[in-house]
C-alpha cells in the first residue's frame, strides 16, 4: 500500500508537466491506441479510459483488446502506441520490438523457501541445486538470479519452471531444492507448509546489501517511435496512467468490481482480489532504471536474451526517461 500524500504526488505531477509543456508542438486530434489484454495488472490502465484520467490530461485514447504477442506485433506495425508491459517485455525489444519503459506501475517482493531438513542456511547454500520459478526471466527469477550472482553461483543453479502449486509439490517431495515466488504483502497471510523455511525474503527489513523490496512487475510501455515525434502526448499519456494508479490503490474494491462488472477482466470478484493482493501499487520512477537494469542483466545471464550488446546499450534500447522522478517515486 502506497504512503505518500495524494494531493502532494498529483501537485508534483502538475509541475512536471508544466516544465515538460513546450517540448513539442503535438496536434490536439491525435488519438492515441493503447493495448490491453484483459488482466487485472492493467487496472491502472483500464481506470485511467473509464474514468477519464486520459481525456482530463487532454489525451484521446482508444483502447484496442490483444494478447502480449498481438502488443508486440502492434507497436512494431505502428498500430499501437503503448500498453502495461512485464518481464516478456525484454525478450520482445530483444527481437527487435521498439518498446520503451517509461514509469512503473506495481511491484512484488520475493521469498525464497526450502526444507527445514534440506541443509540449506544460507544463499550460498544454493550453488549447485535446483530452484523452481513460476515463469522464465520473471521478477522472482531475476532478483534470485542477482542474489546468487553476489555470491558468484548464479550460474551454478539449475532453474524449473512450473505453476506455483506444482512447485509447493515438488518441494514436498525434495525433487526441487528451493522455489523463488511472490510473497504476500502481509505477514499474517504469509503461509508454509510442514517442513519449510523462508531462505530469503525481499521484505526482511535486516537484509544486508542491494534492496529488492518492491521490485517492480509492471510497467508503463510506450512505442519508442511515439515517444519521439509526440513526446508531450507521451508525457501526458503516462501521468494520467500514474494518477490512475495512485486512485486505484486508495480505492482497489471499487476499481476492481468496475472491470470484472464491465467485462474488462474475467473472473469472479474474490479470486481477482485474491491474485491482486500480492501488488503493490507503485506509480512512480526513481528505482524503474534500476530495477529495468536487473532484468535485463539477468535475462540476459541466463541466456534468456542475446548478448550481441552491451547492457548499458541494452538498457538505452528499452529504457526512456520520459518523466522527472515524483516526490521520491
């Protein structure tokens, strides 16, 4: 849950545009193509058209249904000018997709468990053993992988990938050594089975060394062409993407019971709270670079992307700072 005063981030908001304002001359009838694929991460998103975030920042946009493959092939065609992007977004500027992130959106925290009796105690316990991710390159995946790379066994590890539940099983039955997955944000609803121990968790306030505690998994994605030849709309297009976030944060119920009640996102009103618990919405850009930055770098150290460049080229390639950073954010 966010802490920071609404009226002061919408007031920082404000003068940034007004110090952005002049950049370029835009006409004011372009209608701007945003993608959705109907998941409740892109409630931000999906707020913002409803409840006229867009139109009261002076953007037209339309919204246009595709899956992430369909928002690839959209922005490389031209169709599309932005949508809420994840971890597959670095595979797909990888093959060529002219994406930039510019804000982020929500974040997670990671824990990593095993077995009381696995005789793991430490991270650098892990070299040579097994750890289950939900998916490849995922936020848990590359903060774990940042982990073992400080204590130079990143590349030791053998990575299995299955559903959360599949995972727990293998676990169970130590034919995995550790799995690395979304830990809930409040401690009370944080549950192990017998036998298991938390090896690491992102929100252990005693951590020592690099922070991981709300990595970001969600981010504001915008056509790297849009941005160029209508940077004012891009601008404006991503702050009142922000104060969507900001509103759907301080009242998640009503925004979520919207989307399901308009067919937005598909599913029953408890299970979708039940999945978004585990956000935490963020809106903001002070630690995106960093976080873009441990994606990609350990994307690209498990051999999930190329390494035809450099990272800071790749970085260049995918990340734009578009917004001034937002009191602290």
């Amino acid at each position: 849950m966010i802490i920071y005063n609404r009226k002061l981030v919408f007031l920082i908001l404000i003068i940034a545009l007004i110090l952005i304002g002049g950049c370029t001359d835009d006409p004011n009838n372009t209608v701007v193509k945003i993608a959705y694929q109907g998941n409740i991460e892109e409630a931000p998103l999906l707020t913002a058209y409803e409840m006229d975030f867009f139109k009261k920042e002076g953007v037209d946009i339309e919204l246009v249904k595709h899956d992430f493959d369909g928002i690839v092939a959209g922005i490389k065609n031209g169709e599309i000018r932005g949508a809420t992007v994840d971890y597959r977004v670095f595979a797909a500027v990888d093959s060529g997709a002219e994406i930039k992130i510019v804000a982020g959106l929500h974040g997670g925290c990671t824990q990593i468990i095993t077995k009381e009796s696995s005789g793991i105690d430490t991270l650098r316990d892990l070299k040579d053993k097994s750890i289950g991710v939900t998916k490849p390159g995922n936020g848990s995946m590359v903060v774990t992988s940042d982990l073992l790379k400080a204590e130079k066994i990143d590349q030791s590890v053998k990575w299995i990938v299955e559903d959360e539940e599949n995972l727990k099983k293998l676990l169970q039955r130590n034919e995995i050594d550790a799995i690395s997955i979304l830990e809930h944000p409040d401690p009370s609803k944080r549950a192990l089975n017998s036998g298991e121990k938390i090896l690491y968790s992102s929100s252990n306030k005693e951590n020592k060394g690099k922070s991981y505690k709300h990595f970001y998994e969600s981010f504001i994605g915008l056509d790297d062409k849009f941005i160029k030849n209508n940077r004012k709309i891009a601008f404006k297009t991503s702050i009142a993407w922000l104060k969507a976030t900001v509103w759907v944060d301080e009242n998640q119920h009503e925004a979520y019971r919207t989307l399901i009640d308009k067919g937005y996102v598909e599913g029953d009103f408890d299970s979708i709270l039940n999945k978004a618990e585990y956000f935490m919405w963020m809106p903001g850009v002070k630690y995106v670079k960093d976080n873009v930055y441990i994606y990609l770098s350990q994307q690209r150290s498990q051999n999930l992307l190329s390494k035809d460049i450099s990272d800071k080229e790749f970085l260049k390639k995918i990340y734009e700072p578009l917004i001034p950073e937002l009191n602290g954010r």
